[in-house]
C-alpha cells in the first residue's frame, strides 16, 4: 500500500471573500492513473458540493454566500504546506 502525501491549502471564496485552510491528501503513487485524493479536514464555512477523486473535479460552497467553486484553482498554500511533486 501506498503512502498519502498530506499538505494544507487555503480555500478562498470569490464572492464574499470567506477563507480557510483544508486540511488533504492523496496517494503518492505517480504511476497509478487515479490521485486517490480526499479533503480530510474542511475549515468551517465550507461544505462538499460533489465529492470527486480529482482535485480538479471537486467542488465545494461557501455556507456563508452558496458560491460554488472548484477545489484546484489559484490559491495560497499555507506556510510549509505546498505539495510535494
């Protein structure tokens, strides 16, 4: 089995600006096909709108405004929490 890598990213909405760092993971297997990723923490103020094994494919709201946004987008990464590729 392989391991997970673990990093933070900020999640930050366009509308009304709410912000917070999710807490993620996914394999570190570059051959498989698959990311296995999951967000294992969300910041309050945020909820799963559809759960997706690609981060580029999974989209969350803002609970403050109803904004949906994409996961992977440009964002911040917290301090020490960039992935490692």
């Amino acid at each position: 089995m392989a391991a997970r890598d673990r990093y933070s990213r900020k999640l930050e909405c366009s509308q009304c600006g709410h912000a917070g760092y999710a807490e993620v993971s996914e394999s570190d297997d570059k051959r498989a096909s698959n990311r296995d990723f999951r967000i294992d923490e969300l910041p309050k103020g945020f909820q799963t709108e559809f759960a997706s094994k690609d981060p580029r494919k999974y989209m969350l709201r803002c609970s403050d405004c109803g904004h949906k946004f994409r996961f992977e987008q440009k964002t911040a990464y917290a301090p020490g929490g960039e992935p490692r590729r």
